[in-house]
C-alpha cells in the first residue's frame, strides 16, 4: 500500500484553528518545524512522538520548506501570544 503525499498534511477548520497537520495526530507542521529548528533530525521527532511515522515527519518538513513564510508566521504568532499572557500574568501578580 502506497501513500500519496497529498495525504499526509491536512487541513481543518476544526482542528488547530485550521492549521496543516499530519493527518490522524492533530500535530501541526509548526510544531514540527520547531523541533526541526532546533536542530532535531527528522528521527529524534519521529521516536519522540511515537505513533508519528517517518513518512509523516518528512511529509511535514516538505509542507514547512514549501510554505516557510506561513509557517513562520504562525510561529512568530505564537511566540508574540505567549510574552502577552506572561506579561499579563506577571502584571496581575504584581498586583495583587
């Protein structure tokens, strides 16, 4: 049985606000470009999520290099959300 590539990466509104994940894990290409940038190989990501195939990790390292200026936005946009909630928190902490 072969899989077509196409396959591999989905996309749905209903899943990680619509995000393109591997398909079956809900874990998005971001995630694994992170992992990947931080200078993980394709088969330290693949063991560390276990049930993640080898094809599905490079399927999503394609999608990445592919489409880097969305994925990078979406990881910049995370980053930009998380200094907000810390910031927020700390805020709230000080005055409290």
């Amino acid at each position: 049985m072969s899989n077509d590539i196409g396959d591999l990466i989905v996309r749905s509104p209903e899943i990680r606000r619509g995000r393109p994940c591997i398909a079956g894990t809900g874990i998005t290409v971001h995630r694994i470009a992170i992992w990947y940038k931080l200078g993980h190989s394709p088969e330290e990501i693949a063991r560390r999520y276990g049930h993640v195939s080898m094809s599905q990790v490079y399927a999503a390292l394609a999608y990445y290099h592919a489409n880097r200026d969305e994925i990078e936005a979406e990881i910049a946009a995370d980053e930009s959300e998380a200094e907000r909630l810390e910031k927020e928190y700390l805020r709230e902490k000080q005055s409290a």
